[in-house]
C-alpha cells in the first residue's frame, strides 16, 4: 500500500516488453513505473484492453487517473460528462469524482494508464493475477467481494456492485 519511500531514485529504462505483467479482470498491464520506482509519486501502467471491457463506476479517494490512448477507441464517464477517445487523445479523471470507462472499439484500446501519487497498483495486482500478453486467461467473473475488501482498502469507492448473496 501507499508509504513513504526513503530509496535514493535512479534513471531507468524499461524495453517494450520488459516490466511486470499482469492480468486485470480482462485488461492486460505492464507495469513501467510504480511507488517503489518513482518514490512514491507516480504509477505509469501500459493497458491493452479487448473490444467491450469496460471498468464498473468507482471514485478514487488517494489519487487521480490520466490515460493516453495509443489504439482503438475508448468511452470515459467522469461526473456527468461523457467523453469519445482516440488514438493520441488524453483524459484527466480526478479523484472523488465518479468514472468509468468502456472500450468501444472492435479492435483492443491500448493506453497510457498515468496514476499519482503512485500505489494503486497494488489493488490491480492484488485482484489480477500474473502472466504474459500471450498468455491470456479464462474468463472468469470477479470475485466482488474481493475487489470491494481491495477497494476498501485502497481507497476506492465502487459505489454500483453489491456483494453477492
């Protein structure tokens, strides 16, 4: 989770397909830069996300979310403002405010994630699980209750999804 990060930083590189990997309830993300990189002040996550995905509503109390959009086309809901985006746009979600996204291209969005400060991607690797883009896993539903405890403890409201009874 978040903390304070004493570690003197270096330069760093990572390769296209070098960092982390993980799957993410039907994104694939590559982690380029976290807390433990940056001291604490950003996370820079490489998303490729498939035709539909989309994320349920949620608030991010701790930290605010920008994404680059490389391929495909992506919807944002953030508030009451509803936002098409293409190849080289860029969109700002704020913390406390309400927001999603959905992909509504036929071909897979890849994207920019940039969070700040950095250590929600401890929720993503808590809930995901590791892999390879060629090794994509079974659909699955998720495990609500999970992601609510994950939610809860990193701050982040999903104010639609119910436990399952």
């Amino acid at each position: 989770m978040r903390g304070t990060y004493d570690a003197k930083l270096v330069g760093r590189h990572l390769a296209k397909d070098e960092g982390e990997g993980i799957w993410f309830i039907g994104s694939f993300m590559r982690f380029k830069a976290t807390a433990d990189s940056t001291g604490g002040a950003f996370t820079l996550i490489d998303e490729i996300a498939g035709p539909g995905r989309q994320s349920p509503p949620h608030i991010h109390h701790a930290e605010d979310e920008a994404f680059w959009i490389i391929e495909g086309e992506v919807t944002f809901a953030c508030g009451d403002q509803t936002h098409v985006a293409g190849p080289g746009s860029f969109v700002f979600l704020p913390r406390d405010i309400q927001h999603n996204f959905r992909v509504t291209s036929e071909i897979a969005a890849r994207m920019l994630l940039w969070i700040s400060p950095a250590g929600l991607e401890g929720f993503f690797k808590e809930m995901g699980e590791p892999g390879t883009i060629d090794e994509v896993p079974a659909e699955s539903f998720p495990d609500i209750p999970k992601l609510l405890a994950l939610g809860a403890k990193y701050q982040c409201e999903h104010p639609t999804l119910r436990p399952q009874t």
